[in-house]
C-alpha cells in the first residue's frame, strides 16, 4: 500500500483540481502514487495536465501523472475516485436563482436547497450514477468520494442506490472550523479541544464546543455578537458584501437566540431557513431579506482563476510560486489520513449510526468520524435539540426525495421534494416554477413526466 492512485473526476475544477495537483505533489504519503485527472473538457483537461506536469518538475516529484477526457482509460486500478465535476454550474444556477426569485424564493448559493438544490441534483445525478457503474466495472474496492453539491442529495444516492460501492460525502464548509473556533477561543486546537456539530451538509449545527470539559459555547457566541454589529453598519452604508457572507454574524446569533444552538456554516444554514426569504409585516425584523447569488461575480472570479493558471502555463508567472499560493484540500487530505492512517478526526457525510441518539440511524448527516481504509466511523455526539432536530428532518426529506426523483427521473418525485423543501410555499408557484426551469434548462435535464429524455446516462 505505498504507491496510492487517485482518480479526480471533474479535474477543471477551479475549486478542487489545483489543490489535488499541490497534495499529491507535496505529500509524502501520496507522492509515490498517481494522479489521474479526467475532465471532458478537453482544454481545460490539458492545460491542468500541463499545470500539473510543471508542478511535478519543479519539485522533482515522483508523482505519476495520468489524464483523460474518458473516465474509463484511468479508473482501473484506483483506490480512490473523487468526484468533482459540474456542467456550467455558474450558468444554470442562475436561472435556478433568477426563477426563484420571480416566485418569493431567494437563493444566496442556490445549489443545496429549495428549487437551486433539487435542480442542480437533477443536472449532476445522472453523470454520478455513471460514474459509479464505471467503478463498480473498472476499479470496485475503490472509495468513491461525492464532493459536488448538493453533497446530501447525491452521498444518499450513492449508498442507497449503489449500496456495494465504498462511498461518502465531503464538503470543505467545516475545514477550517476547529481552527477558527480554537482562535476565538483563545485555546489550542489540540487533542482537548472538542467540537461537535451535526446536521444535514451546509445544515450543521454546534452540539458542543469544549476544552478540557470547560463549555466554550458562550465564548463564540458573544464574539460572534460582537461582530454582528459591524456587519449592521456595513449593511447601513451599502457594503458590497457578497451574498454567502453578508450579515452572517448577526443571522448566527439570531439563530442561537432563537434555537439554542448556533450554526456552524450560517453563509448556507441562512438559506435553509424560510426567516430571510422576506421582511415580517410587524416591521421589527433585524435582517433584511437574502441576497441573491452574483452570478457576474463569481464568473469574474473564474475567469480571474483561469487567467492566474494561464499565467503559470505561459511563464508570466514563476511555477514557483504555485508552492506558495495553495495548500491542502479537504478531499486530498482525506485521502491522505485514509491511506497512511494518520488517526485524524474529520467531518464527513454518512449515515448516522447512532452518533446522534434521537436522530435516525440512516440519517444522512455531516458528523465527526475516524477514519481509515475501511471507511468512516462517527464518533458518539449529544442529541439535537428539539426545533433544530425538526427542521433536520425536513430538509433530510427533501434531499431523500430529491435523491428518488434524480434516479428514478420522476416527475411527481420532483414535484413532491420541491413542496417538502423548507423555501416553497405555494402548490401553484411551485407548479409553475418547475415548468419555467424545466424548459429553460431542457438539454440538460433528463426528467419528463414519468420518462428519462435527452441523452443516455454515461
């Protein structure tokens, strides 16, 4: 087990495909291995093969390189398959958004829930089942490892409907948590520090944070107050804040105010909730309705990314400098602590197994688990409050259905996920909504009525 083989499927992925390149070059567990990378783009794939062949000379690594615009010429003989791909992601979601919003629902990522989560399943699901028939054909002890949103929707389709194939889910919202949080606190984030949270993915919430059994719940709460009264007067003189950060402190403590627990990635917990979707009547609410996902934004910001690769392919920036600017991933750390067994705690989506007590066993949540080669265990958490642990279950039956609906290209199923998400609120709009989006993104949805169209699943 030296000479690991990691397969990234969607390798254009300005998220994810560079951060894989920089691991698997640096770390010393997975240098030895291979890196496939797979995209079927095929000028975004050769320019981050070049990429990754220029950062392999400049440090002299071992790491073998492998790259394909067909998933099957790599798969044989990988023991990890990660998926990250999406098909325009930017483009479709504004519609998602920009439909949305004509019927009362306002999305600041539109891509887990309400109408932007369960369409963008639908786009994504059909290329995941494809990805998982190839690897129980090609490379079946693979893990195959979801990292395209919405993480719940398409890790449930993966266990329930591919239930032999080694998977999970990942999401890079609570990377970074621990080390926020253990700052705050003014704490090491070391072996005696304990952070729990638990709940759907972008859906999670603190059960507990302590250090050497001293509650440090209070600490982040008050510091997060503290800051959501800047955030107030930024708001007041028109602050550009983008939409996934805006209010956040405010709207965090809101929710602990409110529930008693505090969110941990309140930038998508505020959209999981129907409070910001429109101002109260009684004139007294502290945050004004959502904003919507900048779509101009985020293709500035790609198109920002591909000129800085660009930069490296072409010289006008030192490959040097590739060393400095990028670190670890979630995934390709993951797969590191999984293959060298480094014995490191980690937030990972699967199914509960009594982690949560008053939760289902097969609930499909974000939970702190050991991990190694044979798979995630989650570690025993506190129950989930009474309230928080409703709206759970409601979004978790969303995502089931979304889940049935993709697989099973049903339209009644999408019809009845949309009417169970939290943001809907109208049988007629929700009726009209799905036909609008339908026939706006017709070449790349695959349900009609009862019946699969377009082109086949591959």
């Amino acid at each position: 087990m030296s000479k690991p083989k990691v397969v990234v499927v969607g390798a254009g992925s300005l998220f994810f495909g560079r951060k894989a390149i920089w691991q698997m070059v640096h770390s010393l567990h997975l240098r030895q291995g291979t890196l496939a990378l797979v995209d079927t783009d095929a000028v975004r794939l050769e320019k981050m093969k070049t990429l990754a062949e220029r950062v392999i000379e400049h440090n002299a690594s071992p790491l073998r390189l492998e790259a394909s615009v067909d998933r099957r010429d790599v798969l044989k003989g990988a023991d990890f398959v990660v998926l990250a791909f999406a098909d325009r992601n930017v483009h479709y979601r504004d519609i998602d958004c920009r439909i949305s919003e004509k019927y009362g629902i306002r999305m600041c990522s539109g891509d887990t829930i309400g109408p932007g989560g369960v369409f963008r399943a639908l786009r994504e699901w059909p290329q995941i089942a494809g990805c998982a028939r190839d690897v129980l054909e090609l490379c079946p002890d693979a893990w195959l490892i979801n990292y395209i949103n919405p993480a719940t929707v398409h890790g449930m389709g993966l266990q329930r409907f591919f239930p032999s194939i080694k998977s999970f889910a990942l999401c890079d919202a609570q990377y970074t948590l621990r080390q926020s949080y253990a700052e705050i606190c003014s704490v090491p984030a070391d072996d005696r520090f304990k952070l729990l949270t638990a709940g759907p993915n972008h859906f999670t919430w603190m059960l507990e944070a302590s250090y050497d059994g001293r509650d440090l719940t209070d600490t982040i709460v008050e510091h997060m107050r503290g800051q959501a009264s800047g955030d107030l007067n930024e708001q007041a003189q028109g602050s550009k804040c983008h939409a996934k950060g805006w209010l956040n402190n405010g709207i965090a403590v809101e929710l602990f105010d409110a529930f008693g627990v505090l969110p941990s990635v309140v930038s998508h917990t505020k959209e999981y909730v129907r409070f910001y979707q429109a101002s109260g009547r009684a004139g007294r609410d502290t945050h004004p309705p959502l904003k919507i996902f900048e779509t101009a934004e985020r293709v500035a910001w790609t198109n920002e990314v591909w000129a800085r690769v660009d930069a490296y392919l072409s010289g006008a920036a030192d490959i040097a400098e590739f060393d400095t600017e990028f670190g670890m991933d979630p995934a390709t750390d993951l797969i590191e602590n999984m293959w060298a067994g480094l014995n490191k705690p980690t937030f990972i989506n699967t199914n509960n197994r009594g982690a949560v007590p008053n939760m289902a066993d097969d609930a499909f949540i974000e939970l702190l688990c050991d991990i190694d080669m044979d798979g995630p265990r989650p570690r025993p958490h506190p129950e989930m409050p009474r309230g928080v642990r409703g709206l759970c279950e409601q979004v978790l039956d969303t995502h089931e259905l979304t889940a049935a609906a993709a697989h099973h290209c049903d339209h009644d199923l999408i019809r009845r996920a949309l009417l169970t998400d939290p943001l809907t609120h109208s049988i007629g709009d929700t009726d009209a909504l799905i036909e609008d989006i339908m026939n706006e993104q017709a070449e790349v949805l695959y349900v009609r009525s009862r019946q699969c169209v377009g082109s086949s699943v591959t």
